[in-house]
C-alpha cells in the first residue's frame, strides 16, 4: 500500500514538514510506502476553468500538477498539509489540488483522504475544512484522529515541542493505515459502492 503526503508549505523542513514527518514514521512501521511531494514554493497556477482536461485527460498546463497525476491515481491514501495563511491554505496549494483533483478522471472512491495544518496559533480548523472538501467530492473517505488535525509551532521546527499535536499525527496516521487496509479487504469481499449515472442539475438554466 502506499500514501502520497504532499506538503504545501514552501518550508521544505517547516511545521508543516514535522507533521507530516511523524505520520511517515508510523507508515512505514506498519510497512506503508510513503511519499512526500514539496510543492509550497513551486510556480503553480491556479485553475482557469478552460476545461482542455476533458479532451486531453490532463491539465493543459503541464507542471507539477500532470507529474503528481499518476502518483495521485496509484496511491491508497493522500495526506495533505499546509500552514495557515490568514485561516486558510497556502494559496500555492490549493492551486495545485484544484487543478490535480479536477483534471484527473481517474475513480477516486475509497481512497483515504486526510488533512493537516499547522499554525503559529489561529486558523487551524478553518484551514482543516477546507482542504477535506476536496476528498468530500470525490468520495473519498475522510480519516480522522483524536482531534482536529493541526500542530502548533511559528519558527520551522518548533512544532517538535507539541507533543500533543505529535501524539495527533501518529494518531491520524494509525487511524489511516487501518482504514486504508480495512477497505482494501472490502474491496476484495464486496467490491465498491455501484455508481449511479451522474444527474447534473444547474440551479439557472
């Protein structure tokens, strides 16, 4: 099995990079392989709605984005962290995750979704929220730990000193691997959930 982490912090050993780190430890001893994508500091565009995607089955803008597609579509899980800039994601990443999420066709059901954010203090769960929508919409389950998902720290490395929040990590992280196996043996037994016809339904016509 393997989880695709992909920080969103331009500190490539930041808070954000603790976090995530220490859900890595506990992936790999429960034999999960792990990857981690830095993107905070890439020059990523955002989304221009030209939808080129349908036709080509990839983003027009060929970047990080197209790269991360196939990492996307094998992976079992997908964790993302961001620090909190004014109680929302790096913007930098929410870039990245509208165009990975909206240009990628592949079946995202039952892959498990989860978020982290770090802070210096506020803004935490707000950030939390919105990166859970993008798992929300494309049927992913959501894994959850002890607590809302976020660590605490300003300078890069200071969220060593949350233990708490470091307790959350690992929490989320076991939480992940079981929900990520308990699925898997589902999908063997029961397969996934039938789809109906996508009913699309503009509220202006």
């Amino acid at each position: 099995m393997k989880v695709l982490m992909v920080n969103g912090s331009p500190r490539t050993a930041g808070n954000t990079y603790v976090a995530l780190h220490e859900m890595e430890k506990v992936f790999r001893e429960d034999g999960i392989e792990t990857e981690i994508l830095h993107i905070g500091s890439k020059d990523i565009r955002g989304c221009i709605g030209c939808r080129k995607c349908a036709e080509t089955g990839k983003c027009v803008f060929n970047d990080l984005v197209n790269e991360a597609a196939g990492k996307f579509e094998e992976c079992d899980g997908l964790v993302v962290g961001s620090p909190v800039y004014y109680a929302s994601a790096n913007a930098t990443l929410v870039a990245f995750l509208t165009r990975l999420f909206y240009s990628t066709h592949f079946d995202k059901t039952m892959k498990v979704g989860a978020a982290v954010a770090a802070a210096r203090r506020g803004g935490l769960t707000a950030t939390y929220d919105e990166l859970n929508k993008f798992f929300g919409i494309a049927g992913m389950p959501i894994a959850s730990g002890q607590y809302w998902n976020g660590i605490h720290g300003a300078e890069p490395g200071e969220a060593q000193q949350d233990t708490e929040g470091l307790q959350m990590m690992r929490t989320l992280a076991r939480n992940m691997t079981f929900l990520m196996k308990s699925i898997a043996l589902g999908k063997e037994k029961y397969g996934i959930p039938e789809k109906e016809p996508f009913d699309r339904m503009n509220f202006i016509h």
